[in-house]
C-alpha cells in the first residue's frame, strides 16, 4: 500500500490536502480549508475516501476535534477497504 501524504498549502493556496504518495496533487482524497477565507466561518473538509460518494463537511472553529475524528475515520476506513481488496 503506498503511502499517504499530507500537503500543506496554507501559505499559497489556503489548503492542506491529504493524498497517495504516487497521485498528482489534484487527486487528494480529503480537502481542508477556511470557509470563505473566513477564519469566524469555519472549516470545510471536502472526503472523497468513499469512491462511491463524495462529501463535503464544515465546521465551526470550535469543533476542531470533531472535524479531527471525521478525517481519522475515513481515512481508517479507507486503508480497511484497501487492505481487504489486498487480501
């Protein structure tokens, strides 16, 4: 299985994506930026660990750990879903 990397582009784009390490950059799997440049706005994560549907999250700057364990659960089902086709 290849490795996931996460790719902070705060400082030029706004974004941190995370993706497979072979992927092009504009083929991450969960997509992380302020709503509207807006700090007071929130937070939008945009999932596409789920090929089958796309999703897209926000949260208020005080749910930070909510977004935290929405990010670690699709992410560990993805590796599941990986590691099961593997086998």
């Amino acid at each position: 299985m290849s490795i996931l990397r996460c790719i902070d582009r705060r400082f030029e784009t706004g974004e941190i994506f995370i993706k497979w390490d072979e992927t092009i950059d504009d083929e991450w799997l969960i997509l992380i930026y302020i709503k509207n440049n807006s700090p007071d706005e929130g937070i939008v994560i945009e999932d596409k660990t789920n090929e089958e549907k796309n999703i897209s999250h926000e949260f208020k700057p005080s749910e930070i750990f909510k977004a935290s364990d929405l990010m670690v659960d699709s992410l560990t089902q993805l590796i599941a879903k990986k590691r099961s086709k593997n086998n």
